[in-house]
C-alpha cells in the first residue's frame, strides 16, 4: 500500500465529463489500495474569468480581496470532484487550503508556503477517506486566505506530498509528460521518462510549462518523487527524480524564451566599481538579471550587456538612463525582439563537443548568435526573436535526429 498524492490541473477538470474522468482515475488508484490525497485546480480558465469579473469591477482591487475571490475557484472544483466520487460509491471528504494545513506568508497573491500541518489529512486517511484538497492555497497568520502565484497548485500538491511523505506526488494534466521541445512545435519531439529534478528546474525556468517552478525546487528540497501523466491517456508519464546514472541522456531538452530583452550600457568608464554599482541598483528593485557579458577594455572603456524579463525592461532602461545621466558618452541601447534558447542536459558538464553541436546547428541555419551562456548543465543563446522557432527545431534535430 502507498500513499499517492495525485493533482488535476484545470483543464483536467474542465467539465462535468472530465470531473467523472478524473474521479474514475482517483477512485481507480484506491481500489487499489493505496491512501489517495487529491489536489485540484480551479476548472479551465475559471481563474482568468473571475480576474476579468474583478477588473470590470475594479482593476485595482487589492491583492487581499483578489485572493478572496480567486480561492473560490478551487472551492467549486474540490466540491464537485467530490461529488463525482460519491457517485462512483467511494468515501470522500474536500478540504480547503487552510483545513489541509497549508500555512502562508501574507504576500497576498504570491505567497509562499511556510508550513504544512497536515493533521486533519491524515485523520481523514485514517478513516479510509479519499481527501480532496483545494490547491493554490492557503492561509496567513492573520486567517486571512492567500493564494500561491499563478499556476500555484503544483506547489500545494507537491508540498502536500512532501509533508505526507507521500511515495509519489502525479500531476495529471493536458499533455502527456515532459518533452524534450515544444512538440506543437518540433514534429519529432518525444516524451522523456525520466529527468533530474535540476534538469526539470531548467526546463521549467525556460518555459516549458508543465511544472511550476517552485513546485520542483520542493520537490527537489524534500525528495518527492514527481510524476507528470496525462490524465487522458493512461499511459506512464515523466518521472522526476533526483539524478541516476541509469541511461542519462546527453541532452533531455531545448527550450525557448521569448520573454526577454537585451539590453546594453555602451562606454561605461573601464575602472572598478562599476558592475557592482548598476547590478546592486537593479537588484534593489528586484529587476532579476540573467545572462551577463561585459567586453574587455579599450580606451578606457568598456560595455556591459545583460538581459531582463520583457516586462521589466522599460523600468530598466529608465532606472539605467538615470543612473548614467551624469556620465559623458555613456549610451544605453536595448532589444525586447530576442528569444532565449536553451538546451538543458546532465551530459554538458562532461561533454564539451555539446556546446560546437549546438553552435553548428545554428550557423548551418544562418542564425547569428548574440549571447551565449554556459552552466553545468545548460547552455543559452540570445538570438533574434524571428529565428527562435527554427533555432529549436534546428537544435533538436542535431541532437535527436530529424522526424522520420
Ligand atoms: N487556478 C490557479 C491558476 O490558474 C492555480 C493553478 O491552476 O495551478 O493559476
Ligand atoms: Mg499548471
């Protein structure tokens, strides 16, 4: 017997069809005679639509109320999946965020989980309940409810997980793992069965939506052993999991990342003090940098190139215009039409003929490469936005072969 943790993304629980789905897999999974903890998401764009509801209201409701209103999304849907598994004959009980433990920071709209006290689950296990948990939630030291950042509900399940010590946490969503690209994208894409969970924080950073972010690095901080599976297609998904020497694929992903800017400080004077002045500016206004370049000296001068998410570039360039105002000669020039493209493999560190793979691919395609970024296991390129989707499909052809 085990103990499964299983989440329904929302468009796994779209409808009245896809809630009985759902509740044949969870009821199918305690007939098997495991203790089941489900976590579900509010249905398709529920959460969109009540923001929308907000905003022809008030598009400056404060984050307070907005969570209010945004945890009652998962409120409807933990309900009627619970019913649904009445149907099906199965003891069930739904619980709020705040029942199933799940205590926050108070960053209305994107707090962070600070614990979970998952007491009331396991009564309600102990009983032979199946617990229907609502995810993207929970509650602050003032009983105020909060809700956990867009796309939130990993988090709750894979924390509940990690609190249960669960053997397996199953994100069921709309596709049917992890991939090793864009498969609407690259024809010849294949499904990987198994990823570090350091290859997963990457792919996962890069924009390959399947997993939220901070749902794997708790993963990876509690060892939660991950799945991520179709919940259409019964068949075996993506096994996240600390690393293994078994098999290991030199590359397991490219990605893309059209969210970022370039952005460039153009003849700054060449002596000491000066990235750690405009860095420690940025950083104070919590604009993140990625890749950074900074050339070498000439005339007692040099550049600093960096990039930014899209969304923070215009702060940036006004933050930086000001900033160097007073320095004579210094340009500041920037580009939103970029893309990111990364490949993200274990096999990297110990490989260096990965990183020329990669670089012949995009020159035999005539795709000028205008950043490059190296760690253990990735390696970035800044390219011009217009390529990107040839870049990828370029890429990952060089290294799994074209579509047959
Ligand atoms: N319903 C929330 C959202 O759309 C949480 C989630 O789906 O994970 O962001
Ligand atoms: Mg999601």
């Amino acid at each position: 017997m085990s103990l499964i943790v299983q989440k329904f993304g929302g468009t796994s629980v779209a409808n009245a069809e896809l809630i009985m789905n759902a509740a044949n897999i969870v009821t199918k999974a305690y007939n098997d005679g495991n203790d089941v903890v489900v976590v579900v998401s509010a249905q398709g764009d529920m959460t969109d639509q009540l923001i929308g509801r907000a905003n022809k209201i008030n598009s400056r409701g404060s984050k307070r109320e907005m969570d209010v209103l945004l945890s009652a999304g998962e409120q409807i849907s933990i309900a009627l999946l619970s019913i649904a598994i009445e149907k099906l004959g199965y003891p069930v009980v739904s619980i709020l965020g705040w029942q199933a433990g799940v205590m926050t920071n108070s960053n209305y709209g994107n707090a962070m989980i600070k614990k979970i006290e998952p007491d009331r689950i396991k009564k309600e296990l102990d009983k032979k309940n199946i617990v229907v948990v609502a995810g993207f939630q929970g509650l602050n030291k003032y009983y105020d409810v909060t809700t956990l950042g867009r796309g939130g509900s990993d988090t709750s399940a894979v924390g509940i997980a990690a609190s249960l010590n669960a053997d397996i946490c199953q994100i069921f969503t709309d596709v049917k793992g992890v991939f090793t690209a864009d498969p609407r994208k690259v024809p010849s894409a294949f499904k990987i069965n198994e990823i570090s969970y350091d290859e997963m924080l990457e792919l996962a950073a890069l924009g390959a939506q399947v997993l939220n972010n901070r749902s794997v690095e708790i993963a990876k901080r509690h060892n939660v052993l991950v799945e991520v599976l179709s919940s259409f297609s019964g068949e075996p998904g993506t096994i996240v999991k600390e690393a293994t020497n078994v098999e290991k694929m030199l590359i397991s992903g490219v990605a893309k990342d059209d969210n970022i800017a370039r952005i460039s400080i153009i003849g700054i004077p060449d002596v000491m003090g000066w990235d750690f002045k405009i860095f420690s500016k940025l950083a104070s206004k919590n604009i993140n940098v990625d890749i950074i370049l900074q050339s070498i000296g000439r005339d007692g001068t040099k550049d600093i190139t960096f990039t930014v998410k899209d969304e923070q570039l215009e702060e940036t360039v006004d933050l930086l215009n000001n900033y160097c105002q007073s320095l004579e000669n210094v340009k500041i020039s920037y580009d939103s039409h970029v893309s990111k493209i990364s490949i993200v493999g274990a096999g990297i560190e110990s490989h260096p003929e990965i990183a020329a793979k990669m670089f012949e691919a995009l020159f035999s395609a005539q795709i000028n490469i205008q950043m490059i970024s190296t760690s253990e296991i990735k390696i970035s390129v800044l390219i011009d936005q217009d390529k990107a989707d040839k870049a990828v499909l370029v890429i990952h052809d060089a290294f799994f072969g074209p579509a047959v």
